[in-house]
C-alpha cells in the first residue's frame, strides 16, 4: 500500500541482532509517521530497515511517500501479533 503525503514526525535509534531462525543479522528503526485529514492529526509507527533508511536520505520533518504492508502472526500463547514495515520511502516531490 502506498500513501503519499506523510511528515516524518520521529525516527528511532538502529536497533540490530540476529535472527533464531536463519541465523541472519539485521537492523531496523522504528518511525512515526503522521498525517492530516478531516479528523485531524493520524499516526502510524511502523518498522524499516536501517540500511534503506540511510541510503533513502530522510530526516525527521521531511514530507514523503511510503510502501507499507502489514504482517499479523498468531503466537502460540494465542495472542496476535500486528507489525507494520515500510518497505520503501522517497521524499514527496
């Protein structure tokens, strides 16, 4: 899913490890993005990969453009799991 005209309102700090299921590092930072519409000022907070977000050149108060997709995983204590990653992000033009 795109959506367009977001303002980057927080970026996280790099959080890194490596996976228990492939053995692979990996790096993420949480980002708050927001947006205005009739009802006012919206959120989401979704996840992106470190690596992505550096090469992308974005900073905290840029308008942009981003690719989320979202993924729900059922736990074995029964509980659901919601994660949203940004998948790609560019500056608004």
């Amino acid at each position: 899913m795109k959506i367009e005209n977001l303002q980057v309102k927080r970026v996280g700090e790099v959080r890194s490890g490596t996976s228990k299921t492939t053995g692979n590092a990996w790096a993420i930072r949480d980002i708050l993005l927001g947006w205005n519409d009739g009802a006012g000022e919206n959120y989401i907070g979704a996840t992106i990969d470190a690596g992505l977000f550096e090469d992308s050149g974005i900073c905290q108060g840029d308008s942009v453009q981003a690719e989320i997709t979202f993924h729900t995983r059922l736990l074995p204590s029964g509980a659901v799991a919601n994660e949203i990653r940004i998948l790609n992000i560019n500056l608004n033009l």
